[in-house]
C-alpha cells in the first residue's frame, strides 16, 4: 500500500497588519457611539471657536492673500497636521490618562481675555496668538495634557503662519534693508564694479539706478529658514546644542542669501541688461537664492556631523527620536540630520 500524503499547499502568512493612521483613528473615534458626546462636544466647541475668532481667521487668509511675505502661511497648518502623523505613526504607547481640565481651562481663559482685550484695542497681533492659544487649550481639555505635551511642536509650528505687526516688522525690515545695501555695495566696490549708495538707493555705472526695497530686506527668507529650521532641528534627532546651531543659523543664512542676491542683481544690470533684474527674472533669481540658501543649510548640518561621536550620534538619535528604528523610507534627511521628530 502506498503512503497519502497531504498535497495541500502550505498557507501562505497573513499580511502584516496596515500602519495605523491619524486620519483612521480619528474616523474610527468618530464612529464609535462611546465617543459621541465628546465629538458632539468638540462639534460645538469649533463652532463657538470660528464665531469668535472669525475676524483672525480673516485676518489670517487676507495677509496670506496680500502679503508676500507671508504667502507660506496656507502651507503651515498642513505641514503641522504632517508633524502630528509622524507622532502619531510612530508612538506606540497608550497615553497616560491625564485630565487637561485645568491646564485647558487656563489656556483658554488666557486667550478669551487677550481676544476681548483686542476690542479697544485693535491688534490683529494679539487676536492671532489667542487663536492659537485658544487651540491649544481646546486640544488639552478634550484630549488630555498628556497628548498636548506629545503634541506640542505641531502647536508651536503653526506660530510661523502669524504675521508681524507693521511697525514691528519695520523694525526689523529697516535695518535688514540697510544692512544689505551696505554690505552688498561694499562687495560690488571691492570686485570691481563702481557703486555710489546713499541709502538703500544704489548707482551703478552709466546711472543705472538699482533700489533695495523693503521686500528684498531679507525678512522674507527669515521667515522661511526659521520655519525650516525649526522643522529641520525638530527631525534630525540630535543632541540639544545641535538643534538650537540649526535653528540660529537660519539668521546669517537668510542675510547672506539676501545679500548675494543683491549682489547678482547688480552684476545682471551691469553686465547684462537691466530688464534681466525685473519681474518674472527678479522672482526666478529668488527662488534659485532660496535653493542655495537650503544648501548652506545642509551644509551647516555636514559640517556639525563632524563634531559628533557616531557611537555618541547613534545614541542620541535612538533616544530622542519618535520614530522607530529602523528608518522607514520616507523619512526626512538634510546631510546629516535624519528625519526623527
């Protein structure tokens, strides 16, 4: 007699179980009828928030829609929401169970009185912070201060979607504004071509006039290698004095960056043809100033990987980073800060 043997193929392994997402969890929440007086309750409380601060939220879309110094703003929520994803995708622990009442209620309080206080006085300034403020508390008291405190960056990141208050952007715009006209005649002079500057008026050969104007002050760079900075530093998973390196040289870079391209705009009126520095090729030549101010940050980033033990590296990224190791794909790298939060 022969043997039966079982012919059937082996079973195959279960799929690995889908990553979980903060776009799931909330839906799943949603559903579940446990929750449902808290997502009433949150309901309410975003339409209380919206009658409030409405005139912020114009406030907001009309300084992102007017001002191109704050044209980023519309990318800053979205890229906050990004940054909660990451926490949320790579925390696996259950949060403790921490009543944000308190805290929530204080924030909130905090940012009802600075909004009333923008009755008599109308600062748009102060109306915007208490938005924030108020998000915070909101967040807190539905969630817990648990979760605000796992969730703080993506909170303190929307700060960069906040306009300046004129008179303090001018301020700061002015002496930007001058400093840079200063020192870009003074490196024109020095490489040969002629520049008499009174102010932020420039002369070049031939009366070629070429004025720096409150918008090549550099403030626009600033904001957008803060920001940057702030992302860079809170990904890279490196000790504190690295991160707080990242986050102060988006100063002298946005200032450098401005200034050659202060300096370039001169050399194309000189060399070239003035209507080469206007108009759609003026905006080319920031955008083509804003990539090579992202290599310098790289390259500040290269250049403190120098400094750090790769024992010592390893370490700290293993301990301060949210996500697990190893990597996934798609994390974020600049030189050598590697995409953790």
């Amino acid at each position: 007699m022969m043997a039966n043997h079982d012919q059937r193929a082996p079973t195959p392994p279960a799929a690995p179980a889908p990553e979980p997402t903060l776009a799931a969890a909330l839906t799943a929440a949603v559903a579940d009828p446990k929750n449902r007086p808290v997502v009433l309750g949150a309901g309410l409380c975003l339409i209380l928030f919206v009658g409030l601060f409405q005139e912020s939220i114009r406030h907001f879309h009309y300084a992102w829609t007017t001002d191109d110094n704050y044209s980023h703003g519309f990318l800053v929520p979205f890229i906050s929401l990004y940054f909660a994803a990451r926490i949320f995708q790579s925390r696996r622990e259950p949060l403790p169970e921490r009543s944000g009442t308190a805290l929530g209620g204080l924030m909130l309080a905090a940012a009802l009185a600075v909004h009333l206080l923008t009755i008599p006085l109308p600062i748009p300034f102060l109306g915007d912070l208490a938005l924030l403020g108020a998000l915070a508390g909101g967040f807190a008291m539905l969630a817990g201060t648990a979760a605000l405190k796992r969730y703080w960056f993506p909170f303190f990141f929307l700060i960069f979607m906040v306009p300046l208050p004129i008179a303090l952007y001018t301020k700061i715009a002015s002496p930007l504004q001058l400093l840079a006209s200063q020192t870009a005649s003074t490196f024109m002079n020095a490489s040969g071509v002629p520049v008499l500057r009174e102010g932020n008026r420039m002369t070049l050969p031939g009366g070629v006039q070429m004025f720096v104007a409150e918008a090549c002050s550099g403030m626009r760079q600033l904001t957008g290698f803060l920001a940057l900075a702030a992302a860079v530093a809170y990904l890279c998973g490196r000790p504190t004095w690295y991160r707080i390196v990242v986050v102060a040289s988006a100063l002298p870079i946005a200032l450098f960056a401005n200034i050659m391209r202060i300096v370039i705009t001169g050399y194309i009126m000189h060399f070239v043809n003035p209507a080469y520095a206007v108009g759609a090729y003026h905006t080319l030549e920031g955008i083509l100033l804003m990539a090579f101010g992202l290599l310098l940050l790289n390259s500040v980033c290269a250049a403190m990987d120098l400094f750090l033990d790769k024992p010592a590296a390893d370490e700290a990224e293993a301990a301060e980073s949210l996500i697990p190791r190893p990597p996934d794909p798609g994390r974020i790298q600049v030189a050598g800060c590697k995409g953790g939060a």
